[in-house]
C-alpha cells in the first residue's frame, strides 16, 4: 500500500513539473521565484501578475477576456477600468518586463504591437489619442504592455 501512494506522489510530482516546464518555458524569470535573491520585493503582485500574463498570452491566449485583436506578434483587449472613452491594452506576445529589458528578439513583438495600433486608430477613427507604456515602478502587470487612450 505504501509503495502505491509513494509511486502516486512520485508520478504526480512529475507531471507538476512536466506541466510547469511547458507552462514557462517561455516566460523570463521573476522575483517572487528567487525568494532568496529577491530582497523586497517578493511576492510582488506584479510580478505575480506579469508571470500569470506571461502564461495566458504564451499558452492560452484564447482564455483571455475581452480580446479586440489578436495577431501572431500582438494582442489587445479593452482595460477594464478605462481612462478615457476608448481604452486599449496591447501585449507583445514574448514575455518582456519593460522597455529597459529589450533586445533584439523583442523588436519583431513591439512593432505588432504598433501595427496594432496603427489598425485600432483606422478601425475606431480615433484622432485625440495617446499611447505609453509604464516603467517597473508604474507598472500593475511586470510584461511589458503599451496603453492606447483616446477621447
């Protein structure tokens, strides 16, 4: 008997981690993951926030609510607490913390997501608009994402 839950747990904590190298294969690593490197900020929701984005725009972008567009680089949903009477949410879809952290596997990304943009403002015939991305202090999610705010 013991030797049946024994092989249970063994093979359940090895789909766990089968699972879990699926699910971040892609994702950069985050603060909360190195509770012993981390200092103050651990457990920040934003990290939090940001892996769980990381995996939804990687692996289920389909799971995601209020998606407007969705291309192969980019995805946009409406914010949920909009600043201005059109207000949009674009995620490059390769997991990067902030404009700071760039490099050149991001640049193919970012610019979907301007091109994004670019069709939001058509579609919608937006003229009053802004569009800024914030940095880690500003951020709620740690991904990279860019606001398009138009009245």
């Amino acid at each position: 008997m013991r030797f049946r839950v024994f092989t249970a747990a063994v093979l359940l904590f090895a789909a766990g981690v089968a699972c879990g190298g699926h699910l971040f294969a892609e994702s950069i690593p985050r603060t909360f993951l190195a509770a012993g490197s981390c200092g103050a900020h651990c457990y920040d929701a934003n990290e939090l926030a940001g892996l769980v984005a990381s995996i939804g725009l990687l692996r289920t972008p389909a799971l995601i609510p209020g998606v407007v567009l969705e291309s192969d680089t980019c995805l946009s949903i409406h914010y949920p607490r909009p600043e201005g009477r059109v207000h949009y949410v674009l995620f490059p879809k390769h997991d990067v913390r902030d404009i700071a952290h760039l490099t050149p596997d991001d640049m193919p990304y970012v610019a979907g997501c301007f091109a994004m943009v670019r069709e939001l403002v058509e579609r919608d015939r937006l003229r009053d608009y802004v569009v800024h991305t914030n940095g880690p202090d500003r951020q709620e999610i740690a991904y990279l994402h860019f606001h398009l705010v138009a009245d």
